[in-house]
C-alpha cells in the first residue's frame, strides 16, 4: 500500500466515480513506489461494487489519460487480493 498514490488518487479531478474508485482501489494495491498493482478485474468489480466491464472500462480511461499505464509483458494473469 503507497498512502503517497492513495491521496494522489483522493486527489485526483475530473474522473467519473467508477474512475476514482478503481484508481482507490488499484492505489491500496501498488507497492511503495507506485508500481507493481495486480488485482485483478474480478476482484475489483467485487472491491468497488462496479461489474466487470465497468472497471474494464475505467482502467482503459484512466490509461488514456495518462493517470495508469500497462508495463511491457503484463498481460499475465492478475494475482488476486485477499478477500
């Protein structure tokens, strides 16, 4: 958990809610320098109350904006987080 990227995303404008909440979420995740976020879609549809294709479609704004971005060779996967 980075408290820098939580009040980062807390601070975050100009993002739908569904936006912010994924961003939150994926926040309480990253490591300490930010990096390193693996929940996957399931489990944040089930942390944010949002269904699958909303959070899909959340993370795909929020790398369009520039706010998340996908690392080379990160397309395994996701670990999920604890219940």
């Amino acid at each position: 958990m980075n408290y820098s990227v939580i009040s980062q995303a807390h601070k975050a404008i100009n993002l739908t809610p569904p936006e912010k909440s994924v961003l939150l979420h994926l926040a309480i995740y990253a490591d300490e320098n930010g990096d390193n976020v693996y929940p996957s879609k399931v489990t944040l549809s089930e942390l944010t109350g949002y269904s699958r294709k909303t959070v899909r479609l959340a993370i795909e704004n929020l790398e369009a904006a520039g706010i998340l971005s996908k690392q080379p060779g990160e397309d395994k996967k996701p670990v999920r987080g604890p219940k």
